[in-house]
C-alpha cells in the first residue's frame, strides 16, 4: 500500500480555501485521532473516521 502523500496545487483557489482546509484538517486530527495510537487495519481506520 502506498503512502498518500499530500499535493499542493499552486494558483489554484482563495486563501480562505486554505484556511478552511486547515481547520477541518486540525478539527478531524483532533476529534479523531485523539488518544489514538494505530488502528488494526484500513478498513478500522476508515470506518472510525466516519461514525
């Protein structure tokens, strides 16, 4: 399984498209991965990001 490694698309929207990504991104890092060491599988980890 291959890494997902994150794209940066230059030119392409606002700032405050940025700014929204970023808190959704700190917002669901914390609420879902808080306390959270690892996951047994990928299906788990998927699963547990969208209760």
């Amino acid at each position: 399984m291959r890494d997902p490694a994150p794209t940066t698309c230059w030119g392409i929207g606002s700032s405050a498209d940025t700014a929204l990504a970023e808190f959704f991104d700190a917002t669901f890092e914390r609420e879902t991965l808080q306390g959270r060491k690892h996951w047994p599988g990928k299906r788990e980890a998927l699963l547990d990001s969208f209760r």
